[in-house]
C-alpha cells in the first residue's frame, strides 16, 4: 500500500501510451506488407495474436507502477 504520491503512476500512464502508441503504429505500418497477400483468415490470426502479444508484459508494468517493484 502506498503511504504517499509517487510519480510512479504518472509516468507510467505516459510510458504505456507512447508504448503502445509506437506498437501500434509499427504493426499498421510493417505487418500489412509481410503479410498482405496471405489468405484473411491466416491475416486474421496473425493480428489477433499481435493484438493480444502486447498484454504480455502488462502485468509486471502494473505491479511496477504500485508498488515500484517489478515482481
């Protein structure tokens, strides 16, 4: 339990948004061209796995953000 205000939360707001917002525009640009003439429904796998890849370290950037400790 935290006793006091830590930039901690702020900051990672930020982080996550820029990280995500760099993901995502990585995948919108780079993935289309690899994959592109790949049948939709092998398309649509690939990107429901990109979509879902992101979360993996989410839960260890949460716990980061409060209580400063990464496990």
């Amino acid at each position: 339990m935290r006793d006091k205000p830590s930039l901690r939360i702020p900051f990672g707001v930020l982080a996550l948004l820029v990280g995500l917002t760099a993901y995502g525009i990585a995948v919108a640009n780079y993935v289309p061209g690899w994959i592109g003439s790949w049948p939709v429904w092998a398309q649509t796998i690939i990107y429901l796995v990109l979509g879902i890849v992101w979360l993996l370290p989410l839960r260890r950037f949460l716990i980061w953000m409060e209580t400063g400790r990464w496990s």
